[in-house]
C-alpha cells in the first residue's frame, strides 16, 4: 500500500465523518451532498502534501480526474448517480499505489456489507423510527453507504498491514 501509517491515521477522523455524513444523506434523502464531496476533497488537498510524498500527491490528483471521468461517463449511461460519480472520484486519492485487486475485493465487501445492511434497516423497527426517508420509496441503491464503507476500511486495512509489516 502506498500509503504510510502516518497519512491513514492522519485522513482517517476525518474520513470516518465525511462518510458517516455521506451514507447517513444517501439513506435519508438519496442525495450526496455537494459539501460533503468538496469536504473530502479539501482533506486530501490540505494535509495530503503534509503526509505523502510529492509524486503520490500528485497521482492521487491524476487518479480522481480518471475515476471523475469514467464516474460521469457511468452516470451518462444510467448505470450510477451523479452524487456517487463524484463521492467516488475524491475518494480516489486515498487508494494512490493501492493494489487493485484488493480494493475490488474490498468493494465486494462494502457493497455486500451495505446491502445486507440496508435490507436490515429496512425491517419494521428502523423503518417506523425513519419513516420520511426518501431511500423507502426509492428503487435505486444508495451506493454511497457502500463507498463510505470503502473508504473508511481501506483507511483501517493501510494502518492494520503497515502494523503487520513492522511486526
């Protein structure tokens, strides 16, 4: 991973709220605020050069206009919200030099994690205490609850190998 101990522990407080506000507004009105992206955006932007090195930064940057791109070409097809092609894309500086293939498999995670969780909160109990929430009325996902989750455990899985490794 790419990413030292210092930068995940350094991004992760912050990734953790951002994204609790992400899925919390993507269940509640389907939507993914615009604040929210910028948010993370200025997380990397601003304490990214503080904790990696120059060609990573500026990688990472490379990375979000990559995924920005492909996220608006998917979102043109149909096939993702608007919201999530861009919580995707500022999220994509985080993952700078990960393995691709763990992050796939930790995407098939989130995405099962988040809709396992989803079907739960659907149940009589959490639905009567949300009963306004525009996700039960809905026919599409709330892909940001699996993003935020993405995010937030890519951030734990940099801290948790990178102490591995020491050990």
């Amino acid at each position: 991973m790419a990413l030292s101990s210092t930068a995940a522990l350094t991004f992760l407080p912050f990734a953790t709220a951002i994204g609790i506000w992400v899925s919390w507004s993507d269940m509640r009105f389907m939507k993914i605020p615009n604040k929210a992206v910028l948010s993370l955006g200025a997380v990397f932007l601003i304490l990214g050069p503080f904790v990696l090195p120059l060609a990573a930064y500026g990688w990472g940057w490379a990375l979000c206009a990559i995924v920005l791109t492909l996220g608006f070409v998917l979102n043109a097809a149909g096939a993702l919200g608007a919201g999530d092609a861009k919580f995707a894309a500022v999220m994509a500086p985080f993952f700078v030099g990960s393995d691709l293939r763990l992050d796939m498999g930790l995407f098939a995670a989130c995405l099962l994690g988040a809709f396992t969780a989803h079907r739960i909160a659907r149940a009589p109990p959490f639905r009567a205490l949300t009963p306004d929430w525009a996700r039960w009325t809905n026919p599409r996902f709330p892909m940001g609850l699996a993003l935020a989750g993405m995010l937030i455990f890519h951030l734990l899985a940099v801290l948790w190998l990178n102490s591995a490794a020491v050990h």
